[in-house]
C-alpha cells in the first residue's frame, strides 16, 4: 500500500495533487517519468506522470484532473489513506541538455508534468522562458513555482484573468519572432501541443512533446499506448511518453483518446449512482 501523505485540491474538486510515499521510486525518478497507479486492487490502471519527487522524504506527487470513474476514485483518497499499487519509476527520463534558450509551455495538468522538466532545464544552464496557458487565473496550477523557475515567465488565460488574454501559441509567437529558441518543451492537451509543433516547425526549433495515450501494462506488452511516430509505431510506455512534436501523427493519438468516450461516460454514471 503507498499512503497518501498529502492531499490538496488545487482546482476546487477537479484537480487534485496526491503526495504519496513511495521511497525507492523517489529515490529512482527522473523528469518525464512517469507511474502507473490503482486506487484498488481491482481498479483501472491509470498513467499519471509525476510532478514532484523528493527523495529525502521518499515521497512523489501526481496532479491530475478528474474526468472519470478512476480519477474520481483517486480524488476521494484522503490524507492518511493509500494507494493500493503503484508502479515506477516507468518511461524514458526527459533528455536534459544545454541548448541555450529553451521555451516551456504548458496547459492543463500537462503544467504538473512540466514543472520538473522546467526546473532540469534551469538547472542545466538554460535561458528559460515558460509560457502556461489555461482557462483562467483559477485554472492556472503551480503558477508560483513555474514563474520563480522562469527567466522570462508568460501566462495566458481564455478570460485575461491571468496575464494576457489569449493562447499559448499568441505568446509563443512573439518569442518565435523576437528571441527565437533553441528548443521548445510543450505539454497540455493534444491540440495545443499539435498547433506549437507546427508553429516551430517552418524554423526547424526541435520540440518535445509529453504523450498521454491509453496505457494498460506499461511494459511495452499489450499495445496499448501504440502512437505513430516518423513512419514508425512507437510506443508510448518504454519509447515516451517525450517524441519528437514534428514526428507525432497528433490525429491519429486523438482519435484513440476519444475511442473509449461511451464507456468512460456510463463508468462514471454508475460510479455516480
Ligand atoms: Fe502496454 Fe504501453 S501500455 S505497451
């Protein structure tokens, strides 16, 4: 059992940030891994790449959005209660690099993933500027943490409640034409990452993006979490969850996202009843 050592709803109840203790996995992670939890011994697999790690205290933090039955399941665990399996560290680790100017963008809870990544790249010498986009100022996670972490910080927001009125991609513009990057991190949900890679494509910016695939094993054993990458299948587990942004086939992800959206909405009816 891995209990929660803090729980806190960073939006009102839909999302959510579990500290868990796991010691040999805080031990082991690195940025861009990711892990595979249960909230029972028969519950749904549920992939969630880490935002945290703190090895000293032997605890990991997941944030993550409640959009069906296991996530919902996941946000009624409380401070004191546990997990009932966790897997990891499990994926490739973000290759961290020098590379000068490096833009991170972020949306959603693709914020949590990145805030690990963003702070590799500080601590590896890069100029940083992140841009992080949401619905509003209520919507922004780790809106504090990310701008310390940033030389250049940029936020946007639907409603202008934070920062500037607009897109990710509004201010990713402007940098592409005033300070042109060096690299470019975008995690978020799979349009936004679609539209950066194709922004920085034309100026050839290598671009990393975060996949989030339906995963069952997480061991390269079922398929599951088949992208295609390049002319190649990949897959998302043991080859990602970071691909080159320029390679990914981002419709052919969307459409396996959406594959199971029937069952996923009578799951969480009965889960509700
Ligand atoms: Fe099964 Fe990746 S989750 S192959």
């Amino acid at each position: 059992m891995f209990k929660i050592v803090k729980r806190e709803a960073l939006v009102a109840s839909s999302v959510i940030l579990h500290e868990i203790h796991a010691p040999r996995v805080a031990r082991k992670a690195k940025p861009g891994q990711f892990l595979i939890l249960k909230a029972t011994e028969t519950g749904e697999r549920i992939p969630l790449t880490m935002a945290d790690t703190d090895a000293e205290a032997g605890t990991v933090t997941v944030i993550f959005m409640v959009v069906g039955k296991s996530t919902a399941l996941f946000a009624s665990l409380k401070e004191g209660d546990a997990y009932a399996d966790l897997i990891g560290p499990l994926g490739r680790a973000t290759d961290i690099e020098k590379a000068g100017h490096v833009v991170c963008i972020g949306g959603g809870t693709g914020i949590a993933v990145l805030h690990p990544i963003a702070r590799a790249m500080k601590q590896a010498g890069n100029r940083l500027t992140t841009i992080l986009g949401a619905r509003s100022a209520d919507f922004m996670i780790l809106k504090e943490r990310m701008a310390d972490l940033a030389d250049t910080f940029l936020p946007m927001s639907d409603d202008g409640s934070v920062g500037k009125k607009g897109f990710v991609t509004d201010a990713l513009k402007e940098v592409l034409e005033q300070d042109k990057p060096d690299m470019v991190v975008a995690i978020g949900p799979v349009p936004m990452m679609k539209a950066v890679s194709e922004m920085t494509r034309p100026y050839g910016i290598h671009t990393l993006v975060s996949l989030n695939p339906i995963m069952i094993d997480g061991t390269g054993m079922c398929g599951g979490c088949r992208v295609s990458v390049g002319d190649k299948v990949k897959f998302a587990c043991v080859d990602g969850p970071e691909f080159d942004g320029h390679a990914v086939d981002f419709d052919g992800l969307s459409q396996r996202l959406n594959a199971y959206r029937e069952e996923e909405r009578t799951a969480m009816e009965d889960h509700k009843c």
